[in-house]
C-alpha cells in the first residue's frame, strides 16, 4: 500500500514548471548548474538562519526558500530527462544536494531553546538514512524509492509551516513543541521501513525492468 505524500503532487508542479525549463534549457544552463544553485542557496540560508534565529523576515522568507528550492529540483531533473542533459556527475550531485540541503536548511531548529536537540539530532539522522534508503533500491534493482510519510517534500512542508508559525509571531503550545520532534522521528522511521519494505518487494517482483 502506497503511503499518501506530497510527493505525489510533482508532475503537477513540473508541469507548472515546464515552459520555465524550455527557457533555461535555451539559455544553455545546464541540470547540474541548476542543482548546484540549489544546493548553494539552500546551505546559505542555513547559515543565516542559525545566525538570526529570532528574526521574523528570515523566519518568514523560509517557506519561499523551500518553495524555490523545490522549484529547482524538479527543474533540474526535467533539464536532465527532456533535454538530454543526464550524466553521471549529475546523479551524484543531485543525491548528494539533496542530503546536504536537508542537513543546512534543518540544523537550525535543533538550536531553539523549545526542541530538545537530541530528539532534532534524531530528525536530522533519520532524514539522511530515509535518503539512503531511497538510494540503496537501485542498487537492490528497484527503482529510486520516495515512499512518505515523510519524504522530502512533506519535511519542507512541515519545517516551512513552523518557520512562518514563528514568524508570524504567534506563539508555540508547550505540549506542540514537545511532541514536533518524536512525532518526527516516528515519521521519518516508518519512512525508512517503507521504503526498504517495498523497495525488497519491488526487486523480488522483478525490479525496474520486471
């Protein structure tokens, strides 16, 4: 059984996108160009969010930064696919972009004085083997896995709400904080158990080519 993620929602928003990569295939900027100029935007802001952790317009610019770093991930593999732009190199920057994008852009929560860091510690490990997880199918001769609950898309959703919750100014409920992040850990574990799960069912069933 498939889990419900926001995942589910990319061919919709790469459609969106579509006349966008005709112009920036035109332009002749490349896929891997495009990841990096995710990868870069997403540590920077990380930096800045770990050194204005109070400020409202960097709280509140947060959801916008996901939205386009979720706008150049799709653009980046619709470059790689539709206008003949795969490479070798580009798989692994993508992979590993996307990991250290995840790490940069979540790290700072782990510093609020409201989350206890050894549970966001716990986020931030299982946000990583959840990848990996995802990864390790193809090698198992599965196809990519992105199974949810909570996959990339769905953490940028809920660390996106929290940051404008914040910034908006409106205050935290003692018990939300402390169930954030062991609700997250629990989320992100069955993620990981999904994905290998049907990874194993999907390479026993014949794999990507079955």
């Amino acid at each position: 059984m498939t889990t419900p993620t926001v995942y589910t929602l990319k061919p919709a928003f790469q459609e969106w996108l579509r006349p966008l990569a005709g112009t920036i295939a035109n332009l002749e900027i490349t896929a891997n160009q495009v990841t990096l100029l995710g990868c870069a935007v997403s540590v920077g802001y990380g930096f800045l969010l770990i050194w204005h952790p109070e400020s409202r317009v960097v709280l509140l610019l947060f959801p916008v930064l996901l939205f386009v770093r979720m706008a150049l991930n799709a653009l980046d593999g619709m470059l790689a696919r539709e206008f003949e732009q795969r490479s070798a190199a580009g798989v692994y920057l993508n992979e590993l972009g996307d990991v250290i994008s995840d790490v940069a852009l979540y790290t700072p929560f782990a510093f609020w004085p409201e989350f206890d860091s050894r549970w966001m510690a716990a986020v931030l490990v299982l946000t990583v083997l959840s990848e990996m997880a995802g990864i390790v199918a193809v090698m198992a001769g599965a196809s990519r896995r992105y199974d949810g609950p909570m996959g990339k898309s769905d953490r940028a959703l809920v660390f996106g709400a929290l940051a404008a919750w914040r910034g908006l100014g409106w205050s935290d409920a003692p018990w939300a904080s402390q169930l954030f992040a062991p609700l997250l850990v629990l989320l992100l574990s069955v993620t990981v158990v999904n994905r290998i799960r049907n990874g194993i069912a999907e390479a026993n069933a014949g794999g990507i080519n079955g």
